[in-house]
C-alpha cells in the first residue's frame, strides 16, 4: 500500500483540511495534546494534521492507526472466544488522556463494506464487547468533556465502493472533491467560511431554542410521528462549548441543529428515507412505532435481522437519544450521494438516533448528574445509531405546551 496522498487528491485542499480540523474542528489550544485515530490509508492527512497540530503548540501528538487488512485477519483467524475480546486497557488509558484534556480526532475513511462478507454474529459480538470496553473514554466524548472532531479522508477502498463503475483514480478524485465541498475547504479562506456557517446554524438554534417546544410533530409517505421532547432540552449546531471550555466543531461536515429527544414520549411511526449503512451491512426502508418512547414494531426490507440484531443491545437501544434537523436543500443531500458513512450522509436529511443522548443538549448540561439527565428524558444505551427521515416530502410542527402548532418544516425546508 502507498502511503503517498494519491495524484488525484489535490494537496492543497488537503492540507486546508488539516489546517480546518485543527483551527475550527479541535480549536486545539497551545500545550494541548491530541489523540488520534486513522486508517492507514489516511497517513497522509494524519501527517498534515501533526504539521498543522505542532505549529498551533500542540504538547504530544499521538496518533493510532488501524488496517483493513488486520481487521479481516480478525474475521478470518481469531479463535471464536476473540470475539468477545476488547483492549480495554487501551480505552482506559484514552479515558485518563481525555480527563487530562487531551484532545479528540477521528479520521473516518475505511471502506463501509468491509465486513460485508463476514457472520453477522462476530461482528455484533465484537461491536459489543468494544462498546463495552470504550465506555470509559465515550463517556467523556458523549458529556462532552473535552474538545473534539471527526473529519474524513478520500481513501480508495471507499471511493471504490461509492464509484463502482470508475477507476480508482476517478473515483478518489470524486470522494476527495465530495469530501471538500461538504468541509468547505474548496474556499480560498475556509476558516472564514466557517465562522459564516456557524454563525448561520447559531440563529437556527437560537430560534428553536426560544419557542421551547414541548414536542414535534413529524408527517409524510409511511410517517405519522410525535417526537417528545427532553424536559429542559436545549437545540445545538455548529460550534459549540466543551466543558473544558472550548469552542469546537465536533463534526466537519456539519449541516445539522440536534438536540434530545424524551426517551418516553415518541410514539406514532416513521419510516426511513435512505438507507443506513451499519457495520457493512445495508438496512433499508426500516419503519417503526414507537410506543411510550419504546420500539414496538420493526421493519425492514433488507437488513431486517441486523436491525432486530441492534435492537437487542439493551433497552435503551429501542429509545431515541438524538433528534436533528437538516434542510433537504443542503449541499450533501444536493450532492445526491449516498456516502455509506453517518458523518455524511446524516447530513443529508433530517434524522433521528437510537441509542445514547448527548448530555450537553440540556440547558446547564455540563452540570447534570446521569441520573438527572435520565430524569429529564436522556436516554442511555451503548450504541448510537442516526437513520434518515428527512426528504422534500416532509412536514414537521413544534407543539408547545399549550397544544399551539408552530410550522417548523415544509417539504423538507425550514418554514
Ligand atoms: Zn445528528
Ligand atoms: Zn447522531
């Protein structure tokens, strides 16, 4: 494998999207160290972050990259106990580095067929066992303790399967342009531009925020949903405040305004409008009722035993811990592209998360115990998954307290 950027990702832009994870994604202070994690593939990206990483003061850069190759070798060799194995001696040294103020970088960019191929069971039990094992540091990313980001970089493996038809060399150069216009580094000053789209997502979240809904009301093609509201539950997008007290951009791209769902009061059903690409395999037009906040009733057309699979986890992976809204006039969704990758493509549409709640979508979350965060509606599981609800069919209402209705969204753009 090369480790060379390939000729079809132009450096330039390249090197802009170290620049942004570092000066807008991480907002990475002098002295702070960064823990991060890549493909191999992505070593390039990785080198240009270190660059960028040391020049704004960074203490340790530590980076921790992982092969598809290794990971199938896994899948192919490991004895059947292995499948219940985790280095959690690795994620309990990641949580004492984020309670040092270390900060967070993920690079995404492995191909998301890899384990297509391989028994749905060992990959569900090896998701498992790592969930379990990566609690320590999850928490602190989920409670928002420290500054954090996850960018992508344009590996072939992946290009390959968004562009089967192509070349590789077409189809990387397709990805990485993708990847560039959705991280707004095709701008000749990108961080500028990104001060202008947090500025944007802000007055989004200011006016949520001051209707204080008590719920929303969702409808469209196979969709009749009541989403309840979190009590307290504060509207988020864009940059925003660690506990550590720095602003970052957790997600580049970003297009969404998100906040916390009550983990008892959904119910009606909903149906997906793109697929969701989950651990290799595709599940597609899933519908769901919910009831009391609960999954009552799940389908799906293809990926129905994996979906019933996620459903298992724990109870709170049949409540929703997330709730965001992206206008269906975005620049991912007009892309048309569908990424295979939530990063991406929950920025296509409007969407909802199973699993797990960010507790800073509270007001004075930074504060609240779990227990108060469980009181006020947070939901609690180990996973975390968004699927899409959002197309130019949709209507979406606030209701308030008072049962007034307040339009939101009409045929997928904001009211
Ligand atoms: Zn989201
Ligand atoms: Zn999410």
């Amino acid at each position: 494998m090369s480790t060379l950027p390939s000729a079809s990702i132009d450096p330039v832009k390249l090197d802009r999207l170290a620049e942004v994870a570092v000066k807008i994604g991480l907002r990475l202070q002098a002295g702070q160290d960064l823990f991060l994690t890549a493909p191999v593939a992505a070593l390039p990206l990785v080198r240009k972050i270190a660059e960028h990483a040391y020049k704004a003061g960074a203490g340790l850069v530590t980076p921790i990259l992982s092969d598809e190759e290794i990971t199938l070798s896994r899948f192919r060799y490991s004895s059947d106990a292995g499948f219940d194995r985790a280095p959690s001696w690795l994620y309990e040294g990641v949580g004492k580095a984020f309670a040092n103020n270390t900060a967070r970088l993920a690079i995404v960019g492995d191909n998301p067929m890899l384990l297509s191929g391989e028994d749905p069971a060992k990959v569900a039990r090896a998701n498992k066992a790592n969930s379990i094992a990566y609690q320590p540091a999850l928490e602190k990313i989920a409670g928002f303790d420290i500054n954090w980001n996850i960018i992508a970089y344009p590996s072939a493996s992946w290009a390959r399967q968004m562009f089967p038809g192509e070349d590789e060399a077409a189809a990387v150069k397709k990805l990485a342009d993708a990847i560039f216009a959705a991280s707004r580094v095709d701008r000749d000053d990108p961080v500028a531009a990104w001060e202008a789209h947090n500025a944007a997502l802000g007055k989004r979240t200011a006016w949520l925020n001051g209707q204080r809904f008590a719920s929303l009301h969702y409808s469209g093609p196979g969709t009749d949903l009541t989403l309840g509201l979190a009590d307290d539950h504060e509207w988020q997008g864009g940059a925003s405040m660690a506990k550590n007290g720095i602003v970052c951009n957790p997600n580049i791209p970003t297009e969404e305004v998100f906040t916390t769902p009550h983990a008892r009061r959904v119910s009606g059903r909903v149906s997906s409008t793109k697929p969701l690409s989950y651990q290799g395999t595709l599940i597609d037009e899933i519908s769901v009722r919910f009831e009391e906040g609960r999954i009552v009733e799940a389908k799906a057309t293809k990926g129905e035993a994996v979906l019933a699979q996620v459903l298992e986890t724990d109870d709170g992976a049949r409540r929703l811990g997330e709730v965001a809204l992206v206008p269906h006039s975005s620049p991912i969704s007009q892309s048309g592209l569908l990424f295979f990758n939530t990063l991406f493509d929950e920025n296509a549409a409007c969407h909802i998360a199973l699993g797990q709640c960010y507790s800073k979508c509270f007001l004075d979350g930074a504060n609240l115990t779990p227990e108060q965060v469980a009181e006020k509606g947070g939901n609690k599981s180990l996973i975390h998954i968004d699927w899409m609800i959002g197309s130019d069919k949709i209507d979406i209402d606030g209701i308030k307290p008072d049962g007034s209705r307040v339009p939101v969204f009409r045929k997928g753009e904001w009211a």
